[in-house]
C-alpha cells in the first residue's frame, strides 16, 4: 500500500528507479496517465512509483524495460537489484553468488530445496513458519522464491546437484495432495540435463557410518572458480571462504554423496512415495 512512510524508506535502487522512469516520461512529453495507458497501470500508480510512495513491483519494472528499455537492459538490471533488496536480509550475499554460480551442491535435511520447491509448497512453507508474515510479504517472499529458477535455464547452465534427505520427502507440507505435486515436480527436476537429485536414504547409518548429521549445506563453485559453503542455520547467514574449511565441508558432502541412492534409485523412490508407477 502507497504511504508517506514508504517514501522515507525508500531503497537508494527505488529512488534511481524513480527518477529513471521519471525522467524518461518526461522527455517523451507524457503525463502519468499516459505513462500508465502505455504499461498498463493507473496515473495513480505512476505517481506513487515516481515519489517511492510505492516503490516499482517486478511486474512494473518489466513493462517499463518493454517500453522504455531502447535497446538498453536498464530497467531489468534495475529489476534484478530490487529483486535482491526484498530478500530477507541474511539470505542476500548468497542469492548473488547463486545466481551467478558455476555450479552449486545442495545437502537438504529438513524441507525441500528452496530452488526445487512448487510455488504451493513455498507458500505453505513461508506461510505457516514463524514468527507469522502478513499475506502481502507471503506473497512477495514466494515469488522472490519463484524467480531464483531462472537458474535452471541460465546460459551458461550451472550444473546443480541436490542430495535429499529421505525424511524431507516423508514430511508433509500442507496437504497430501500439495506434497505429492512437490514430489512429481522434483521428478521433473531430476530430468533435467543440468541437475543430479539423490536421496539420503533413512536406512543410511545401519552399517555404522552416517556423516549426514551435522545438517544442510550449500556448496557454491564461483565463476573465477573460487569454492565457498552456505550454511543457514536458525535464519542465520554463515558464507565460508576460508579453503581448509571449504575442503573439510566438500569432503563431508562427497562421504553423504557416497551413501546415498543412485539418480535411478532416487528417482524411483520419489516416484513410489508419490503414487507413480512405471
């Protein structure tokens, strides 16, 4: 909702957008109404983007790179930045380096990948954490989540493998029909050329080794092949880029690696736990 505490609070990214599309419509000698004809929003809606009383959603930004854009991609780099200013805060350092990222190693021990997550399941799993959200930041955490699956189709592709632990799989979020959608749209993931999925089975310690129990992990393989590991424990952002630790957590992965089903024996697996047979 537009206010004059949001023109206080401002991002430095929704000002340059604001003065951008302002200026832009200017030199084309529109007013805001027809600014708005153009992008398909209200005068009022132009005039809340131009003073920050409601900063410019995603969609806005898109219809303003359509019809201001010139060749340029200033609009949509501006998208991507304000993009990252609406994640939560311990999440931002890392959402860069994912989206630029080589390659990325994912250890999933509590709930589905957020990258590997359906739009329901997201929404159930924001929308019922805590501390409780309001609706409209909901809303807006899910499709932030949503858009992070550029990633899949990037060029150049990333190479992404995820190993899940068996009990994520078991454990329902929101409804029985809503996991179910979850487990065939990780199906379709696994099918990718780009992507590994494994399964940790439940089974995996009964022969005495287990290296899965110290929790999730993201390994990140940067484009000047620098190594990193993402940790988020409790909403806590921990980025490590110290090598011999780097080394320790990659050594650990390729030992839960090690214990894990097959990419054919995962994905028969997830296939059964969602009622599909072949």
């Amino acid at each position: 909702m537009a206010s004059a505490e949001n023109k206080e609070s401002a991002s430095p990214m929704a000002r340059m957008v604001a003065e951008m599309a302002r200026t832009l419509r200017v030199q084309r000698g529109w007013t805001q109404e027809q600014e708005g004809k153009e992008i398909g929003y209200s005068a009022a809606a132009i005039s809340a983007m131009e003073t920050c009383a409601q900063p410019a959603s995603d969609a806005m930004l898109v219809e303003l790179q359509r019809v201001h854009g010139n060749g340029t991609r200033i609009f949509e780099t501006a998208r991507q930045y304000m993009r990252m200013e609406r994640l939560p805060e311990q999440f931002k350092d890392y959402a860069l380096l994912e989206e630029a990222a080589l390659s990325l190693q994912f250890f999933a021990t509590n709930v589905i990948h957020g990258l590997f997550q359906t739009e329901a399941y997201a929404r159930a799993l924001i929308g019922g954490g805590y501390p409780p959200l309001a609706d409209e930041r909901v809303e807006e955490l899910v499709q932030l989540r949503m858009a992070r699956k550029a990633l899949f189709d990037r060029d150049p592709l990333p190479m992404i493998e995820i190993i899940i632990d068996e009990a994520v799989l078991r454990r329902v979020i929101g409804s029985e029909e809503l996991m179910r959608e979850q487990l065939l749209y990780l199906v379709e993931c696994a099918r990718r050329r780009n992507v590994t999925l494994l399964v940790l089975p439940l089974d995996a310690g009964k022969y005495g080794e287990y290296d899965g129990g110290r929790g999730e992990m993201n390994l990140v393989e940067t484009p000047e092949h620098e190594r990193l590991v993402y940790l988020e424990p409790q909403d806590e952002s921990i980025l490590i880029s110290d090598p011999a630790k780097v080394s320790v957590y990659a050594q650990r992965y390729a030992k839960i690696r090690s214990q894990a089903l097959g990419p054919r024996e995962s994905l028969d697996l997830i296939m059964r736990l969602a009622g599909v047979t072949e």
